[in-house]
DNA sequence: TAGCTGAGTTCACGTACAGAACCCACCTGG
DNA sequence: CCAGGTGGGTTCTGTACGTGAACTCAGCTA
C-alpha cells in the first residue's frame, strides 16, 4: 500500500503536496532556487541518500517544476534548473521559512534572509486585492466551484465551514 | 535508519518542514481550521488511517500546533484546536493552496476560494516592507546571522548564492 | 595507467504507511 | 438489562519508502 495519492482529492493544498510534499523535494527546490543546482553539490549540500536523490529529480522533472540542463558540451554534466511552475513556488517556500524564523527560530537568528528592491522584506501572505497582511482570522474560506463531496472537500461542499467563525 | 531529521538544518524551512512537513499534517491543520476537528470527523473527510492520524494529532499536540480540548462536560469527547503556531501557518497553506489553483487545476476550477473583508481575496506572496507581492526573481537570499557551514546552509555560508543573477 | 569527478545504480536493512480488525466507555432504545 | 450506536482510539499485517554504503561507468587529469 503506498502512501495515498494525493491528485484526486477536491482540495488545492493536496494537489500542492502531491507535486511538492514528499520529503526533501521543498529542500531540493530551494537548493536549486540558491544555484546549488547540480547532482553531487545537492547531495553534499542536503546529506540526501544518492537513490533519493535521483528519484526525487526525475519526479520534479517528470511533473514539470524542474529541467535537466546539459553543461559542458563536452560531457554527461548536468544541472537542474527551475521551471516557471517550480519558481513560482518559491515565494511560497519563502513563506514558510518565515514561519520558521518566528517559531523555530534557530540559534543565532535566521540562517538566510531576503531582500527585495533594496530594502529588507520579511515574506508574507497578503491578499492579492487590498494587499493588506492576511491572517487566519480575516481570511473566511467559501466553497469554490469545485467543491465536491470527496476527500478534501467533503465537509466544504456539505456544511456550513466553520472558519468564519470566532477561530 | 529513519527518515533524516532535519532540526539540525540551518534552513528554516527546514526546521518548518520538520513540525508539518510530514505526509497528511498540512490536510490535517487545514481541516482543523475549516471546523473538521474531531477524530472521526478527520478520518471520513481526508480517509487517514486510523492509526496514523492518532500519531499525527500527538505530534502536532507535543510541537505546539494544535491542542486537545474537551467537550461535552460528560464524556471523552475530544476536538483538537489551532494553537497560535498552528494558526499563524494556515495563511502560508493557503498561499501554497493558490499555487495548486495556478498549477494544477482541478476540473471546474477551484474547490475552495477565499474572502478578506468583503472582497474576492488569492493569497499571496508579498514583501512585509513595501507590501508588492515578491517572484524568485525579485527576491534576493543573503546570509543570515545564523548561517553555518551546516546542513541546509553550507552553500549559503561559504559561496556567493546564486539566486541573485537572472534566473 | 592510476586517480579524480560527476552522475548516477544496486543492495540490504529498517522504518513508515495503509487498511482492516479489534477494543472500550458511554449513551440510547426496547 | 442487553443490543446497538458513537467517539476515540489500539493492534496487527503486509508493502512501500528512505538510508547509507558500495558499486558502476564515462570522461578527464597528472
């Protein structure tokens, strides 16, 4: 039995997680988005087992958030680079390393940091109306047209959510 | 050899990864933040085995992300709610939700959408400073002060990062 | 011609996951 | 008072996945 499919479920964040939620491939994707981009610097970068590694590019390049580059025209050399599906994934990893810096602050502070437009930039969900910040709160979750009643959305296409609600 | 811990990594999301990196969590803390809280409420919306969702509520209680609370005076009944941590991540699931929506479309389009105060609202990635939204491209990683030439970071402590070039 | 580098493949081992069955306490109906 | 339902798990049994080490192989390089 191996672990569930995600792609059939009715719910934007598991189809995410089925292109991008394997262990290491988040990793992967931001070691590539740094230019540690080829087969051995990842694996001395990461500590990643070699089989791993080869199943987990292959996987990324077969469902299109990355591609195998050839360099030097004179050998099998390799480095993998970030499609435009991959790339924009990143300000979403961005995030979630935001995340981290607030609740699992490491020690010594944040190991990387970013900056935009020449200023720092702390990456955040806004939304793409008001651009105003968005928190669990003010964000209220309403049924799409895709809802359907299975795995994912079962509850969203059946009842009233929740969410709206105090929190 | 179990699955490489990665709360050594000097990567934050790295260190994110390891509180709700695991295979279910991010569906179990979106389904917790849509009203779906009890145990056999979560085991008919996502059809996560049994067991397993008994070990990830008890890891998602010991790190803070979520809390069982008691209901019904008389009985051992039980939900399990957001905790701060927890909550301060759903916006982050529903940018990466976004990105689903972008990439992989689900047949009749999105099966959940979002509102932020009375207004159509896509979660995105933006900058905490000047609050435009930020690409991989207009993102710069520098080194933070906790950079070390550990796992996660290595690259980033002792080479120039690569992300800052074109692309 | 021996060694190095890049990019993997193969293999043995152990853990994690899926699914089904089972358990137990409390409540409800007859 | 006993059967059945509900909530919230635990136990069990396979199979798939991840780890780490060893091996392969081609093309340089000294």
């Amino acid at each position: 039995m191996p672990r569930t499919d995600y792609s059939n479920f009715a719910c934007s964040v598991a189809r995410s997680l089925e292109a991008m939620g394997q262990w290491w491939t988040p990793l992967i994707l931001r070691d590539l988005y740094l230019g540690v981009d080829t087969f051995d610097e990842l694996v001395a970068d990461l500590g990643i087992s070699r089989s791993l590694l080869t199943r987990r590019l292959t996987g990324l390049v077969e469902d299109g958030l990355i591609r195998r580059e050839t360099y030097s025209d004179r050998g099998d050399r390799f480095r993998y680079r970030l499609e435009p599906a991959g790339h924009d994934l990143i300000p979403v990893l961005a995030a979630l390393a935001a995340w981290g810096d607030r609740w699992r602050t490491p020690e010594g502070g944040p190991p990387l940091l970013f900056r935009h437009d020449g200023h720092e930039c702390v990456p955040t969900v806004a939304c793409s109306t008001c651009a105003r910040p968005v928190t669990a709160e003010t964000l209220a979750p309403v049924p799409g047209p895709g809802a359907r009643a299975v795995r994912g959305t079962a509850v969203v296409a059946s009842r009233p959510l929740r969410a709206t609600e105090a929190g």
